[in-house]
C-alpha cells in the first residue's frame, strides 16, 4: 500500500496541466492584442475616409449649380419710396420687391452687397416715368432690368430690357451706351417679383 500511495502522492503534487494553462493565457491574450490593433486600425482607417470624404464634399458642392427643379429661395427687399422721372418731379413710387434666388449661398452674397443692390435698384426705378410704371409691360421691363442689375453685381451679365443707343440718334452720339451681351449663361438671380407698386 506505502508503494500505492507514495505513487498516488507524487502524482497529486505535480501540478496538473500548469504548461497548458499558460499556453492559453498566452495565446489569449495574444488574440485580445491583436484583435484590438485590428479593431483600432479598422477604426481610425474609416475615421480618416470620413474625414477626407467630409473635406471633399463641400468643394464640390460649391461647384455644382442647383439641381433642375430645386425649390427657389426668396429675399424681400425693405420697401423703397423714390421720386419718379415725371415732369415737375411731382410723382413718387413706392415699390416692394422680392429676389427670387437660387440658393441659400445667394442669398447671404446679396445680403452682403445689399447697399450696391438697393443702390442700383434705385437709379433703375427712378429713370422711368409714371406713365410707363402704371402698365404692365412697363412693370415687366423693370423686373428684367432690376434682374440684370442684380446679376450685373454678382458678377453675371444677362440681358436688360433697353436696347443699345444708335449712332445718329442725338446729342449723344460721341458715346451710345454699351449693349449688355445676350447670354444663355445661368445667373443665380432667377426672377423679380413686386410685392407692393403704389404710383402717386
């Protein structure tokens, strides 16, 4: 029996599987490493292509003009009271009008110039005489000029309502006043509306 136990004894004191044990912690632990070096690899490559992509993005964006069909933006302008090109000077305008623009980034272009706007706007409604302002194709006549003023600030040249001066006409025959070219070029100005045209 002594021979039995002392086997058994030796047996129960070598500790059991201490190599494997260790082996697995190891590799454990060498897969806990390596799979957050992935992980921490995956996430900062998909941080980088998010953050080039976000840079991106807004140039182009800028350079792309608005999609057919994009519901327009519009900007009221402060109601302008002005004399008008009547004889006597007796008879003034009070005249309300709303920019229709093709994006929000106009919006904020023109809100900047808006001196240089209201300025232009002012000359334009003040050359023109009641008679002409009472009908409608004088009313019409004025919106394309006012959109041509406006997109003349901008930097866009589009078509106005008076026709060039021909040499012979008069007094100003040393210098006819330049005709604005007609272009098909887009201009973010996309039209003129009255909101109010009072003529006294």
């Amino acid at each position: 029996m002594s021979a039995k136990a002392a086997d058994s004894a030796t047996a129960t004191d070598k500790p059991k599987g201490k190599g494997k044990k260790g082996l697995v912690i190891a590799l454990l632990a060498g897969l806990v490493l390596a799979g957050g070096g992935a992980g921490g690899a995956w996430y900062f490559m998909q941080k980088k292509g998010h953050d080039a992509s976000a840079k991106e993005e807004p140039a182009h964006e800028e350079e792309a003009p608005a999609k057919p069909g994009a519901a327009p933006v519009y900007l009221a302008m402060e109601n302008m009271v002005l004399n008008l090109a009547d004889p006597g000077g007796e008879r003034v305008a009070q005249v309300g009008i709303t920019l229709e623009l093709e994006n929000e980034k106009t919006v904020e272009k023109i809100k900047t110039l808006m001196p240089k706007v209201r300025s232009g706007v002012l000359m334009l409604v003040s050359q023109r005489t009641s008679d002409e302002l009472l009908k409608r194709d004088g009313k019409e006549k004025l919106a394309i000029d006012i959109r041509a003023e406006v997109s003349d600030v901008l930097g866009y040249e589009v078509e106005s309502s008076k026709p060039a001066k021909a040499k012979g006409d008069g007094a100003d025959d040393e210098e006819p006043a330049p005709r604005r070219k007609k272009r098909a070029a887009y201009s973010p100005v996309q039209g003129v509306l009255f909101s109010a045209f009072i003529v006294q």
